[in-house]
C-alpha cells in the first residue's frame, strides 16, 4: 500500500464520544484479533463533553442514570460528586471509561473525515481525511453525534465585530473573572446552552454588562441540583441496577415517566398539586413526569403552560421582562426544556439586559457590537454565540459521501408531504435508524431515526445491536449487509406515524429539523425517532431474533 493510506480495517468508527467508545469497547471485546480504529477531530475523547465547555455546562438529566451500565467496577468506584454533574467532571468520567478499557490505543485524535467512497467490487470503505490519508476498511460504524457541528447565526455583519466572538461549542481556553473583568458581554441564543451560560455569566460579579438577544423564548424551569455525598454516593450505588431498569421501561430512556392519568381525570387541586410537587424537585419530572396528555392534548398542554408562565412572573420583578420570558409560540415542553439555576433571577440585576428581539430584530452585527431595528447599537466587548447546532444530519453533511453507485448520503428529492402541521421535504430514510440503503456495510449509533432522550442508554442498546449483527456476519462468513429498500420504507413510515400527535412535533426546533442558519432547514422533518423507546428497542430485537428480516448479506 503506498504510505498515505492506511492497512484495512475490519471496523472503522469515527467519533470518539459516548457512542464512540461504547462501540469500540463492545467491538474489542467481541472480535479481539479484529482490526478497529477511532477517528476524530477533537485532541481527546468525550465528543459533546469535550467540545462544550461554556460556563455553566453540565447534566440537566441525573449524573446517576448517565453512566454506562455495562462497566460495574467503574459504577462501583466513580463517586459523581452532584446530582446533575458538570462538564468537568463528566468529561473526567468519560476519561476514565477509556483509560481504565485501554481505549486510546486506537484512537487517533485530530483526524478530520472529508470524504467516503463505498467500492462495490472489494466490498470496502475508503475514507480520505483533510491531510489526504486514507482508511480502508470493511464495516464503518458512525459516532458523530446529533448535536455535534455548531452553526453560526446568518446575521449581516457577522465578520465586522471586533470584539472576541466564540461559538459556545467551540468555547476559548479563558478564566471568565479575569478575562472578561470589566467587559460587556452579549449572548444571541436562549436554548439549553445560551440558558445555563447566561446564568452562570450573570453570577460572575467582574462583568460589567450581560445582554441577552432573544429570538425566541424558551420555557425553562428549576434543575435544583445538589452534591452528593461519599455516604449518599455508597448508597446509591446499591441502586444501580433498579436505576437502570426504570430508564429501561421509561419513554426515553430517563427516570422520569409520565402520570398515567389526563389532565381532565382530576380536579383544579389535584392537578395544582401534582405540578407544584414536580416543580420543587430536581430534574426533568416537571417535564416528563406530568399528566400523561400534556403533550398531545392542546388544552392540557395550555393549563400546564400557564402554571409554569406563574412561576415566571413570579420571579422576574419587571412585568414587562417576565412577558417577555415567557414563550408565546409553544407549549411548555413541546421543545427541549432546559433546566435552570436562577435564570430567571438573572434579568433583576441591574446589568443584565433581555433585548427582546420579537420587538426589536437584529438588524446587523457591527465592528461595536448588535444593531437591533430601534435603531440601537448594543456595544459589546465580547459576542458569544449559544446558537446551536445543525443537528441530526448536520455532522454527516460535512463529510462528502459515494455510497453504491455513487449515492450520496443525505438527498433533497425526498417527498413532500402536508400533514397535520409536519411538512416533510428532506426526510432521512434508514431501517432502524441503524442502517441507510445506499450505505453498506455503514452503521450509525445515534443517527437519525433513533430515540435520543437520555443517550447513554440509547448508545449502549445500538452499540450492542450492531456488534450482535456484525457477529451474525462474521459467523456466516458475510463480507457485505444492507437493508431493502422495502424494509427502509416500512421503517420510515413507521417513524413518520410515531411523530403524529405530538405538540413537539408541530414545532420548530433542532427536534424536528428546523435551524434557520442552514440552507434547507427551513421546514420541519421527522428526523429522530420520537416514539417510545421500549418499543423501538422490541423492534431491533424482533429484527434480531427473525434472523435480521429487513436486511440482504453477502
Ligand atoms: P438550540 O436549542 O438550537 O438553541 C439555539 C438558540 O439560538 C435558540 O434560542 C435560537 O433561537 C437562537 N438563534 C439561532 N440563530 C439565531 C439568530 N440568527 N438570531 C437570533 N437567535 C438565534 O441550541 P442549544 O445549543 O441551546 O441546545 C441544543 C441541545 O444541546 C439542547 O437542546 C440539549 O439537548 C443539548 P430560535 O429558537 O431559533 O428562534
């Protein structure tokens, strides 16, 4: 081979986070003699936890139920020091899993995919990174995760500023008390990321101002985190199994499961109090754990809406901010619901400021700072960008693909359809959200058409089901495995009819494919899977134990 490109592998994953790692783990450990390497861009492992490192990173599900199951000595030695952990900490946890599996042995790290190129004929992969060196191999596994590739804002001006600008995700090596003493500070985005930063920014006391642009208001509520102690943490270990297990019966994969009953089952009292024992506890039950109809139920939804709209006002001194704060467009919870630390607490300090962009657009980034339509410059010294992702599809767009007979990956001809409020353009088609028809011998933990919700548990059911399936190849000798086209079709059909119904789903977000800084994200997909999933997972094992009925190998 000449010296750019690089022996054969049996499997190649690019991706070094969880699902990364989870995968590697469970290939080395299947297929010892096989040949298996990691490829990623980042200089270490962690993959979200390694990138996003903004003030005020952490878990808004529980530090316990995130860990990975299958490592019981680690469980048994990690002490997560609070109950939702912060980025550090996870970041070192995830260290930890590779150190103590010897996985940095075939990572390589700073390696960028530009290119993959399916040959038919020797049945392989050829990936081709930025320095031009090659890898071929006969299985791919695909980690890249489906908030992985930040987009800026399409804001005229963008370059002008001259202050420092960052994306949050790609966040500078800095200590915010000495290096923005005495500065004003901007942030354009107000979704799970722009709101933790924001709180913890406006509790740094050195910072001279904090504005906030807010396009569209998100409905947030109290985290209520806590350490955990070495006493409490002994405890809890000794519960692990029966954590795992609720995860494993719950709708995606948190604690947390929704009241059986509808909102009209009980009266005005019960429901208050329900609501209100939800709000003062930790975590993610004032989303999940409520009225079983909440998000499917316009009215439900509605009532719910306007008890956490109380708390708002509640809490914010000037009405008029708190209306501001309070989102008009959607329903509490029909999108990602960030958990908060005193957000809301943050704009009655004097130097915080909300510029409500709903009455004031950006009209252009200037050398200065934001114009808005008023006619206002916001003079700023540093600009920070918490505007998230291209997410789901986004990392594999940067890779330019030639699947069988030179498909690409993602194609625009998709239908179009017009249905209860979702309209479809550009839908991805996969069969289990694991396989893509014109990709073979291409698996993806986390891609499109999988449950995200809590996603260590999602990582750990795909990585096992595609080193089941790669034991079923490699025991009947098979070199090449792709699903029909039929089994592609019934299978996003089937996504597409778990999407129904759900208020979330007639919404736009990074959920249903919507970011308005990406060309072509302008209407809503149905690109994750946004059914149950204990009944996704029933799915994948009835595809197993029918001898992986969907697929073709050879
Ligand atoms: P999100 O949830 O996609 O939030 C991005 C935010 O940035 C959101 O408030 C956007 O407003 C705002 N945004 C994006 N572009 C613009 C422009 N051009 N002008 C003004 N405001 C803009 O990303 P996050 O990083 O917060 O969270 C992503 C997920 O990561 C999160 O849900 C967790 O699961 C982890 P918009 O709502 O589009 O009006």
């Amino acid at each position: 081979l000449p010296s750019h490109v690089e022996r054969n592998y049996d499997v190649l994953i690019i991706g070094a986070g969880l699902s990364g790692l989870c995968t590697l783990h469970n290939i080395r450990k299947r297929f010892p003699s096989w040949r298996v390497r990691v490829l990623d861009s980042a200089a270490d492992v962690g993959g979200t936890w390694f990138w996003n490192r903004y003030p005020g990173c952490r878990f808004d599900s529980e530090s316990l139920s995130y860990g990975f199951s299958f490592d019981k000595e680690l469980l048994e030695e990690w002490h997560w020091k609070e109950a939702f952990s912060p980025q550090a900490e996870t970041h070192k946890y995830i260290r930890r899993v590779a150190e103590k599996h010897d996985l940095y042995k075939d990572i390589q790290f700073n390696t960028t995919i530009k290119s993959a190129q399916w040959n038919d004929a020797k049945r392989t992969w050829t990936f081709t990174d930025d320095t031009g060196r090659e890898y071929i191999t006969t299985f791919f596994i695909s980690c890249v995760g489906f908030l992985s590739a930040p987009t800026l804002p399409a804001i005229a001006g963008i370059e002008a500023f001259q202050g420092d600008s960052f994306h949050t995700s790609r966040w500078p090596d800095l200590d915010v008390s000495r290096d923005f003493a005495g500065k004003r500070i901007g942030v354009i985005g107000t979704g799970a990321t722009g709101i933790q930063t924001i709180t913890a920014l406006s509790k740094e006391p050195s910072i001279k101002s904090l504005s906030v642009f807010q396009r569209t208001a998100n409905w947030s509520a109290p985290l209520r985190n806590s350490e955990i102690s070495v006493e409490q943490m002994a405890k809890h270990r000794k519960e692990y199994g029966a954590i795992f297990q609720q995860c494993a019966e719950s709708y995606s994969g948190f604690l947390h499961q929704a009241d059986p009953r509808k909102s009209s089952d009980v009266t005005d009292e019960e429901r208050l109090a329900l609501w209100e024992k939800l709000y003062d506890e930790p975590g993610f039950g004032k989303w999940l754990g409520v009225f079983s109809d909440t998000y499917t139920d316009r009215h439900a939804n509605e009532l719910y809406s306007e008890f956490m709209a109380s708390k708002i006002r509640a809490r914010v001194h000037d009405p008029s901010v708190a209306e501001s704060l309070i989102p008009k467009n959607h329903g509490f919870g029909t999108r990602r619901v960030p958990l908060e630390s005193g957000y809301f607490e943050a704009f009655n300090q004097e130097n915080v400021h909300l510029v409500d962009l709903q009455k004031t657009p950006i009209s252009r980034i200037t050398k200065n700072g934001i114009a808005t339509s008023d006619g206002k410059e916001h003079e700023l010294d540093v600009l920070i960008y918490a505007t998230g992702f291209d997410a789901i599809t986004g990392a594999f767009g940067a890779i330019e693909w030639h699947g069988k007979d030179g498909r690409p990956l993602i194609s625009n001809s998709g239908t179009e359809k017009g249905e209860k409020g979702i309209r479809v353009d550009h839908r991805p088609r996969t069969f289990l959200g694991m396989t893509v028809p014109a990709m073979p011998n291409m698996f993806m933990v986390l891609g499109p058409h999988q449950p995200f919700g809590n996603a260590t548990r999602s990582i750990e059911h795909a990585a096992q089901f595609i080193s089941d399936l790669l034991q079923y190849c490699k025991d009947n000798r098979y070199t090449y495995v792709r699903p029909t086209e039929e089994a592609v079709d019934g299978w996003t059909e089937h996504v597409y009819e778990c999407s129904k119904g759900a208020l979330g789903n007639e919404v736009d977000s990074w959920m249903t494919g919507v970011n308005k800084n990406v060309k072509g994200k302008t209407v809503r997909s149905v690109a994750r899977y946004s059914g149950n999933a204990v009944e996704f997972r029933r799915r994948c094992e009835d595809c197993r134990l029918s001898g992986y009925q969907g697929l073709i190998f050879g």
